[in-house]
C-alpha cells in the first residue's frame, strides 16, 4: 500500500451510499428549466380537450345542444357520454369497487362535473368551444350534510344504484349509504366501557381538503390506428396500474399500451386514480387519430378531482383513574362525495384507519366506518398519507389529548403511561395490525428533553396566571402529537388493487465499464428517487451512486411495480432495490471467486469489491468485475450482470415520532404565531439526511396549512366556496413556521435494509400536533374539542363562545 | 382571430411571433418558444410557477398578454445559467441546499429569488420570506429554499456562508 491507496472512509465515502447527505441528480435539470413535465410534452398535430363542468351539484341533464360549439374555429369534436357509451366508457370502475360516470350519464352529482369534453386546435380555441356548448339542467334538491344523507326523506342521489342493497363491501341500509365497515371485539369493548372508570366521548372532525400538487393533473394520449398503440404521457403516480385500468376498460391489449409518465410536479396522492380527463382524451385521440392534451386548471383541481379526509369521528376512550387506557370506540360517517373513488386498497373500503388505536396499549377496541354519498366532488384519496392513516392519527391524539384534560393530566405523562413497550413488539393491536418494531418511550423523552417540555408548561402556568389577571391578551397551547404510521402497502395476503398483489420492483444491468441502470415500480414525484434509489444500490454493490443511472414511470421498461403513495416507496420498491442488488452482488461473488482462483466462501465483500479472506492483496473490485460479467464468466455461467427483484413485503412498515407544537394566540383577533415547532422522527434505517429533512419539512408545512385553515368547502346548496388559491389556503414563506427536526433510528427487522418511509409521517404526525396546541391553549378556558382548522377567525370564535373576548 | 405581430427579447436573443391579443405571455413563452421551464400552477397569479423577469422585474407571466410585454427584455429560467454554462450561484444554492423537490415551482422560485438578489443583495431571513411570499412551494416548506438564496447571497458577495443551525 502506499500513500495515494485510498483510506476505507475514502473508498466508502466515493460511492455516495446509503446514510450519505447526497446532492440530487435531478436538481440538474431541474434548476435550469430542463425537467419535463406532462404540460410540456408536445406531439405533432397535437389537439387540446377541455371540459364543460356542471354549475349545479345536482340536476337533471336534460339536453346537451351542441351545434354552436361545433361552429367555433377550431373545434372539432365535442365529446359527451351518448359518444362514450358507443364505446362502453361513459361510466369508469373506480379503485374503490365502486363506479364513476365519465361524462354526466342523465344527471351531474356535484358542481364542476364533467359534462362535455371539447376537442379542439389549441386551448384557447377549446375555451371558446365550451362556452358555446349549451346544456339544459333540471335542478335537484342537493344533499351537502354527509349526517342527512341516510334520512328517509333525503334525495337519493345515485339512481344506477337504487335497489342495490349490496355493494363491493357489503350490505348498503340506504340509498345513499356506500358501506359499512366493523373491526374490533364489540362484545368486549361494550363490557370494557361498562365497567370503565372514566371515558370521553368527542366528535372529531377532519375536514375535507385537498392535495394540490403545484403541477395539476393532466395527459397526452396518442393513438396510433395503423399499429393500435395507445400512449399515454400523464401524471401518474401509479402508471402500471393506469396501464392495467386502460387495458379492462378499454379493451385494448396491454402491450399495446404505453404509458409515460415523465417528471411529475408533486402528487400527495392527487395522482393515483383515473380521472375523466384520462378516459375522454383517450377517447378524443381514438375518434380524432390525433394526440390530444388534456391540462387541468387549478380551480378544476380544486373541486373535480380528488379530495382527501372528510371523516367525522365520533371517538370514545375507557380509562381507570389512574390513567390506564381500557378500550376504544370509533364510529366514522365518511363523506366520500358523490362516487366512491377511494384510491385504497381493494379490500379495504376505509384504508388502514383501523391503525387508530395508535401507539397505545389499548386491550380492546371496536371500530365502525359507515361511507355514504353526498353532492360533492368524488375522491378521498390519501393527501401525503397512508390510506386514511391521518385521519386516524387526528383521531386517536386529539382524543387521548381530551383524556388527559378529564384526568387533569399532563397529555405527556398519559402517553408514557399508555405506550406499547418497547419489549411488546412485535406487537399485535387490538384491531389486527401487526406493529413490527418501536421504541416510544425512548423517542418521546427525546422530545420532552430537546424542547425543555416542563419548562414551557411551567411558562403556560405562568401565561395562564397573567391571562387572568388581565396582564395579557395572549394564550400559549402546546401539542403534543406521538403518531404512528402504517405504510408499505402491502403484503399480498391483504393488499391488492383490482386484484393485483402490492409488490414492487427493481431491476439492475450493470454495464460492462462499472456503471449501470436501475429501472423501478415507484414513481417519483419530488422525492428523489433518482438520487436515493442509487445510494441503496450503491452501498448493497460498492458500486458508486454516480455510476447507476435510475429510471421510472416508463411502463415499456420498468418492471411492473404498484407505483409511489402510501409511503411505500422505500419500503416495497427500497426493499425489491437491496434484493435485486444482493442478486447482483452473488452473482459477483461467483464471477470474483473465479477470476481470484477461491472458493466463493473464500471472499468477503469489502465497501467496493470482493477480498480474499486474510489476503489483503487478492481484491477484486466491482468494477473490475463488471467487466469480468461480459468476458470471462466461469465456465457453465450465463454472461452479463443483472437482476430482477418483485418483493412482496412480510409486513406493513410502521414508523413513529415524537412532535411538539409551542403556539401563542391572541385572542382579541385569533391570530396565532407558531414559536416553535420540533419534529422527531424515526424512519428506521436513514437513506439520505437530507432528503429526509426535506421531506419532513414539507409534510410539516402541508400539516401546518391543513390544521390552520386549507379546507374544500361546501356552502348549503352545494356550491364549492374553496376554488382557487385565493381561497383555498396555501401558506407562503411568511407564514410557515420554522421547522427543527430530529430523530431515532429503530430498524424494521423484517425490511432488507432496515427503512421504513417518511414521506408522510410529518402530514400524520403534523396534523393533531397544530389541533392539539390550538386547543390546549384554550382548554384552561372551558374547550374540550375545537374542530379544524383553526384559522384566524374559528380562533377568535373561540375564543368569543368561551366567553374571553366581549 | 386575428394575429398581432409581437417583437421581444428573450434571454438575450430578439425573438418574434404571431399571437392573438388574449394570448398570454406564458403560453407565448412555452408554445411559440417551446421554452417550457416557465411553469403554470394556478392561472391565477397566485402561484408564482410562471415567473419570469421582465424589465428588470419579477412578473407572473400568467397573467399578462403577449402582446403587452412588446419590446421587452425578458429572462427566464432558461437564461438564468452563467455564460460558460455553469449554473449560477442560485441555481446551485438552490442543489447544494436541497432547495427543491418535484423542481415544478423552482424556475420561478429562482427568477425570483434572482431578481430579490439584485434588489437586497444581502437579505435578511424574514426579507427572504417576504421577498418570496409571491412564489408558492408545496414540497420543501421554504425552509431550505430560504438557505439557498443565503448561500447564493453570500457567494454572490464574495463571503463564505455559514448555514444557520437548526
């Protein structure tokens, strides 16, 4: 060895692996204006859809005239269900079992319906199409209040469904009820709440809202008549799984489907299901023989496609004096708007929401989810959450927060006194998950410690004392939130969707000169994977992350994988990357054992190569072996060096963390100001630093702005009042807080590196964290529950009901 | 309808195209210039993706005519690299900082984060925070997008950035 051999920090260090803070591949084109996006895709003789979109939330449609439109210049066809149904494609299964009209069928079922789709030369020439097609509407009483739907005299807003007392979940007890869903030991949990010391009883509300990614959602699909190809460039965070869609609906053979989905402008699950627009411009390029671009705008965004949450829950907890959780109750009216378009797994009508019991020991609980229609727009999908997981985080630590509060106990201590121990895991829940590793306690001190958690209840004690003596006008709340997830959908044996088992993907072929490319099932949409996806690779094979070239989204080339939400990415596609690698690495091994004349045992793999045992000199490095793979293979060995992987995960993933939210309000104007805001997460087994920080950041600031005032509303009659950023709140640099992040690393013991997901632990986690502290700030003022979000003027409305303000 | 005749600059070089009147600026920009890094978000001047500098200011090409920014010296992304193609002190901040995610708001983010730069060489936190309160990000929190305009500040003025601790 001499002075230039480089260190084994240096080799490590070279291959930017896995725990590295690497700087992203994509920033490249992505800070120069080079990324490309669904919108700038452009095909020769390009054509543009639009859509004309109901003004009413429920009608009759009585008439669709449209000869004006067809006159425009440039229009060129105008596309309504009486052309889908020649096709068989004026209504679409949705993921949920359910089915979604494509173009109102006879009737709309909330405002901005779509009701036409108008094909034209260029957008603005599509506009003017729209405006020129007349549409005759009947009005219909509309049901808005999700409460009223079941009652006897409400309008019955599915008429395809009348009579159907069965639906894909079971048995339906009225026309407007989608289905039941029970888990738990009812039995047990009624007997536990009998002989309950104390209990609590609380209606908590998440409120719809909405994803927004920045980019919205939109297509190119192209069909070529002579070869009978359909391509598809969309924003899709799924697109096998949109390829399969197509393929049933359509009836084209999948082969014969090509779907692209290029760079992606953030999804937050807004990108997982099918979406009319899809359907009609698909059909627009098949009737026109030209490619034709469909764009949402953003208030079509808004209000057509895709909401999230929407669940109100009414929450009990049994408990002993002393603090110890005896049993949960929940019953959750689910407001899934006028289809039932869930993007959740096919058998579970209500996601994971049965994670609700949380990270506590509860001895038994009983869970009830009843879904039902009413006139708003369709969707429920999972904004930055696993399948309704934040709205059972909201749930479970707001209640636990209103059970401190009887106690008259610190909402920190309760959660001490009622975490699963560590030596409980794996740990199976009393609504059926298998938790597989946690260490709370230990994560949770961490955060009592970094933000001095006694100090500031003894400043709030303080605060409290001034408020009452009139000194001040401001309140302090803290908000406590200690959530866990449940993300890595999924296992086969309970996780498909339309049949297809939760896998994902990975397939390597490295090069002769030591560089490779790794095709996978996951889709990034702001996460990094082109960045991430290497570094794992890159530490399994001592190959350097600067050397492995990462693709997805092209469905031609990618193995088939279930696509990127739910946080699954790491855990499923993360975990199909190690194993496809460790394929590679054996194959290595065998390549490396011959060309060092050993016996494959012989070798041990070292940072970047295989060693010979005991004999520093005799190294083969990767690189070296690389090209090796395609000259001089051991005798009987196939050529070349690559690797498929499908991983079905043993088990969901389920990481944790410890936040604390420090917020003052004023309660003359409801003004809030987060002082501070600490973040502890443990994610297991940490990839990249920095992107995990990054994402944490963003789930944070999207919390921030779901608990604090983004919210879809619907006034009385039905119109949707939230439709544009004007509106619909969407914080800015003034208003996001600070973020300080942390963490504790506890492992998944079942997943190949040990990861678990982050993505959407902060949107979880962040949620009831804000809630918590807006109500713990004016709980010494008589409030048990305020409902989110808690803008400015519910604040001071507060504030007014509790009788602090004049 | 009938077409007008617009003449422009667009990062440094004399551009020219037929439009309609109500032809937006963005659209004359990605379509008729198939400089696609200007991104629409909103189309309601809210979300800031459509920034482009023009005349020395930060404007929402979204919501102003083609026809309206006639003679005018515009910059986009595109032109936002150094001369000898190295990306910028912006640009890189915004890598070196993990400034961005899905990268869908970055162009404008940078246009205008390049034109606060010229206005407030040295800004503080909270003139950063108001300096970009037109430009919306749905992924990274602005947090870090706030370091890489400190980073890209303080390689501009020659000083050595010290990333503030968390």
């Amino acid at each position: 060895m001499n002075d230039l051999t480089p260190t084994r920090e240096q080799r490590t260090a070279a291959l930017e692996g896995m725990g590295c803070k690497r700087k992203r591949v994509e920033d490249i084109r992505f800070t120069q204006g080079r990324g490309n996006y669904v919108d700038d895709v452009k095909l020769p003789g390009m054509l543009h859809g639009d859509f004309v979109r109901s003004p009413h939330p429920h009608a009759r449609v009585k008439k669709i005239d449209d000869s004006a439109a067809l006159k425009v210049p440039g229009v060129l066809a105008v596309i309504t269900a009486e052309t889908l149904k020649t096709v068989n494609l004026a209504w679409m299964p949705t993921l949920a079992g359910d089915v979604q009209m494509v173009l109102a069928d006879g009737k709309v079922l909330f405002q901005n319906q779509e009701v036409a789709f108008v094909v034209a030369t260029d957008r603005y020439a599509a506009d003017d199409g729209i405006n020129a097609v007349i549409v005759e509407y009947e009005p219909l009483p509309p049901l808005v209040d999700p409460f009223k739907a079941m009652n006897a005299d409400s309008p019955v807003l599915r008429e395809d469904l009348v009579g159907k007392m069965s639906g894909a979940h079971g048995p339906r007890k009225h026309d407007n009820h989608i289905f039941e869903w029970t888990v738990g030991d009812k039995e047990l949990t009624d007997a536990a709440f009998n002989k309950a010391e104390v209990k609590i009883k609380e209606l908590i509300s998440y409120h719809r809202t909405h994803p927004s990614p920045l980019e919205t959602c939109q297509c190119v699909c192209s069909f070529d008549k002579i070869k009978g190809e359909l391509t598809i460039y969309g924003t899709f965070q799924a697109p096998h799984v949109i390829r399969t869609v197509v393929a049933l609906i359509a009836k084209l053979p999948e082969h014969k489907i090509h779907v692209i989905a290029p760079d992606i402008g953030g999804g937050f699950g807004n990108k997982v299901g099918a979406y009319p627009g899809y359907i009609c411009a698909a059909v627009a390029s098949i009737v026109t023989g030209k490619p034709v671009k469909w764009v949402e705008d953003r208030i079509e965004n808004l209000t057509a496609t895709s909401f999230a949450r929407d669940y109100h829950m009414t929450t009990e907890i049994a408990a002993t004096k002393e603090g110890k959780v005896t049993g949960l109750r929940v019953h959750v009216l689910a407001d899934h708007g006028a289809f039932d378009a869930c993007a959740d797994p096919s058998k579970w009508p209500a996601g994971f929401f049965n994670i609700v019991t949380g990270s506590y020991d509860f001895p038994t609980a009983h869970l009830a989810v009843d879904g039902v229609y009413t006139n708003k727009a369709p969707g429920g999908v999972a904004y930055r959450c696993s399948f309704r997981v934040t709205e059972a985080a909201y749930c479970i630590e707001r209640a636990m927060d209103i059970l401190a509060q009887k106690l008259n106990m610190d909402p920190a201590e309760l959660r001490l006194k009622n975490f699963i121990k560590p030596e409980q895991f794996p740990y199976h829940s009393a609504l059926g998950w298998e938790y597989d590793s946690g260490d709370y306690h230990t994560a949770m001190r961490k955060m009592m410690e970094a933000t001095g958690y006694a100090a500031l209840r003894k400043e709030q004690a303080e605060k409290r004392a001034a408020f009452a003596r009139g000194e001040t006008r401001d309140i302090m709340g803290l908000g406590i939130s200690f959530f866990t997830e449940i993300v890595g959908a999924g296992p086969s044996k309970n996780c498909d969707i339309l049949g297809i088992a939760m896998f994902d993907s990975c397939e390597i072929r490295m090069h002769p000169t030591g560089a490779g490319i790794a095709r996978v099932g996951s889709k990034s949409q702001g996460q990094g994977h082109e960045t991430t996806w290497a570094q794992i690779i890159a530490t399994e094979i001592g190959i350097p992350a600067d050397n492995i070239m990462v693709e997805e989204g092209n469905t031609d080339t990618a193995p088939y994988g279930l696509g990127t939400y739910g946080s699954r990415s790491t855990p499923v596609a993360g975990a199909a990357i190690a194993m496809a690698a460790r394929k590679i690495k054996a194959k290595a091994q065998m390549i490396a054992a011959y060309k060092l004349e050993v016996h494959e045992d012989d070798l041990e793999f070292d940072i970047d190569g295989f060693r010979v045992r005991g004999l520093q000199e005799k190294f083969m490095s990767m690189k070296d072996i690389c090209w090796a793979a395609y000259n001089s293979v051991p005798p009987g060995m196939e050529p070349g060096l690559e690797a498929v992987s499908y991983y079905d995960p043993p088990n969901m993933t389920y990481p944790f963390g410890a936040y604390l939210c420090v917020m003052d309000i004023d309660v003359d104007t409801g003004v809030y100001k987060v002082r501070r805001f600490y973040a502890l997460d443990d994610c297991g087994t940490r990839i990249n630093p920095m992107i995990i920080e990054g994402q944490v950041h963003g789930g944070l600031t999207e919390a921030f702005a779901i608990a604090m005032g983004q919210e879809i509303r619907y006034d009385e009659v039905g119109n949707v009042v939230t439709g544009s950023f004007m509106d619909f709140f969407m914080p800015t640099a003034v208003e996001t807080p600070h973020w300080e992040t942390d963490f504790t690393v506890t492992p998944s013991p079942h997943h190949p590196i040990g990861a678990k997901g982050v993505g959407e632990s902060p949107n979880v986690g962040g949620v009831p964290a804000f809630s918590n502290a807006v109500n713990d700030a004016f709980s010494f003022l008589g409030a048990t529950h305020i409902q989110m979000p808690h803008d400015f003027w519910r604040n001071w409305k507060a504030a007014k009901d509790l009788g602090a303000v004049a | 309808m009938a077409k007008t005749h617009v003449t422009m600059k667009v990062n440094g070089a004399e551009v020219e195209g037929l439009v309609e009147p109500r032809t937006l600026l963005v659209h004359f920009i990605r379509e008729n210039l198939q400089l696609t890094g200007t991104h629409i978000g909103c189309e309601t001047t809210h979300c800031g993706a459509c920034t482009v500098d023009i005349d020395g200011m930060s404007v929402k090409s979204c919501t102003m005519f083609a026809v309206q920014a006639q003679g005018s010296d515009i910059t986009t992304i595109e032109g936002m690299a150094n001369a000898d193609g190295t990306l910028s002190a912006l640009q890189e901040g915004f890598r070196m900082m993990h400034g961005l995610q899905c990268g869908f708001c970055t162009p404008g983010m940078i246009v205008r984060a390049h034109r606060l730069l010229k206005e407030n060489p040295s800004p503080s936190e909270p003139e950063i925070r108001m300096g970009i309160s037109g430009n919306i990000c749905r992924c990274t929190g602005y947090q870090n997008i706030v370091k890489a305009i400190q980073y890209a500040s303080a390689k501009i003025n020659g000083v050595e950035f010290q990333e503030a601790a968390e």
